[in-house]
C-alpha cells in the first residue's frame, strides 16, 4: 500500500492499511508510516476509515488493535495535533461518536459551560519554575544539559535517579536508552506526583506503550491527562478495566469510558 486510494470504501482502506502494518517490524517505522497514511487521507476521509478500525479492533480484531495503538501514537506527536483535532471534530459531526471520544472530543458538556472543569495548560519546563530535580549525588543542583547527559549512560544506579527527573525533555532522552528495562518504566509511570507532561513521553515512545504493564499503570496514574487515558482504555482487558473503572483517583470521565466500554480485550 504505497498510498491511500481516495475512491476506495472505508472498509477496504482499513484492512489494506491493517495488513500491511503487519509487515512492518520497526515500531518506528510503523508509527511514522501511520502518520503519513492518516496525513495523505484526509481529516474527512481519515474519520471514516478509524471509525472501521476502531469498530473492528473492538469486536476482538487483532490486526486492528495493533493498528489503533499505532493511531495513537501517529496522533500523539505535536505536529500531528491539527489533524488530530480535525478528525474528532468531523466525527463528532458525523455522529461518529466512539471515534470522536476516543480521539479526546468532550461531548458529555457544551464547549461553552461554566461547569465544564478547568484544564491545566501545560507549560514548557524552565530551569527556574520547574519541579524540585532528582538528587543525582553531585552535591549541586545539575544543569538540564548535564542531567541529559546524565540520561544517556548505562549506569543502573545513576539511571534509577534519573527516572525521578521531573523535565520531559531528560525523561524522552532516558527512554531511548538500551540499558532502560520494563520495570524502570513501570516505577516511572507510578509516580505520583508527577507532571503530565513526563507520562505523555511515555505514552509517544513506541518502545515502550507496547507493554501492556506500562499502558496499565499510565492509566492508573491520575497524573495521566484523560485524552491520553482514554487512546489506553481499549487495550485493557476486562480486570483492568474494572481496576480503572473503580479507582477513585482517577476523573470520572475516565471512570465513566470504562463502565461503558464492552468486556473486550483488544488484544
């Protein structure tokens, strides 16, 4: 599939572009290329064909379940947030309604209402406004170019610091590292406090995301921002979803997509 035919049903453009996902092996490669797919679509058209694979993923389609993840994260990239947007707003004009709230779209309030609850811009990290740092033994407080740097070395013990580093920009650099295991991210997604911003490198890092420990505990974690909760929420299986489901730390929104969702694993 070297590109997407405009003239051709939603339903087959879901499937060609499911199977050949299947053929990609590099994460990367695979989420870079479901950009460009969802980008060469369209918003209009892009809607039509997730809404198949949404629809498909949760009547247990694997192919589609590795495909939505992989929306997901095409998604989650800041360039990609216009279209992103786009997408749920010709959903939720086309009653394409699940489409729509998993993409993020609110539909339970009216754009306009006083009781619609406050959102906490999120701000870029600053040497002065940012969160106490982690104590990595320097008996100073480190620069941000030095903690980087620090995140690039293979030493366990360093690295077990280094996870409780407040700035995204230290933890997206972390997340590469080869000597990082699945239980290093784990410990980072269960933070609490810890700022949003930290959680959503986690959840754009196709290494990572793939863990099905990893999307529980991301969505656990009250700090997760509930548009990133909810692109997790299908591919809980039924227990998780009703260990979410009956957290009290978590928004109700939140709480609300579990109770809903059907007992389906994704995968």
């Amino acid at each position: 599939m070297n590109g997407p035919d405009s003239e051709a049903p939603a339903a087959d453009l879901a499937a060609a572009m499911a199977r050949t996902l299947a053929g990609l092996r590099d994460p990367s490669v695979q989420v870079g290329w479901v950009r460009t797919q969802l980008r060469e679509l369209g918003a209009a058209r892009a809607a039509d064909v997730l809404t198949v694979v949404l629809a498909r993923a949760q009547g247990r389609g694997e192919a589609y379940g590795a495909l939505l993840l992989r929306v997901s994260l095409a998604l989650s990239a800041g360039d990609s947030a216009p279209l992103k947007r786009a997408i749920a707003g010709v959903a939720e004009v086309r009653g394409q309604l699940a489409l729509a709230r998993f993409l993020g779209a609110r539909l339970d309030v009216e754009p306009d209402s006083e009781d619609l609850p406050p959102t906490a811009p999120h701000k870029d990290f600053d040497e002065a406004s940012e969160p106490k740092q982690a104590d990595l033994g320097g008996g100073r407080p480190l620069t941000l170019g030095e903690r980087k740097s620090i995140a690039r070395k293979r030493d366990r013990n360093l690295l077990a610091r280094v996870i409780r580093d407040p700035h995204p920009d230290v933890i997206r650099i972390l997340l590469d590292n080869p000597a990082l295991i699945e239980d290093d991210v784990v410990r980072l997604c269960a933070r609490r406090p810890v700022p949003p911003q930290v959680l959503e490198q986690v959840f754009q890092h196709p290494r990572w995301v793939l863990r099905p420990r990893v999307r529980l505990t991301l969505a656990l974690n009250p700090h997760t921002p509930d548009e990133v909760a909810l692109q997790l929420l299908p591919h809980l299986g039924p227990a998780e979803l009703r260990e979410v489901a009956q957290s009290g730390q978590l928004s109700e929104r939140v709480r609300a997509a579990c109770s809903e969702r059907s007992e389906k694993p994704l995968h």
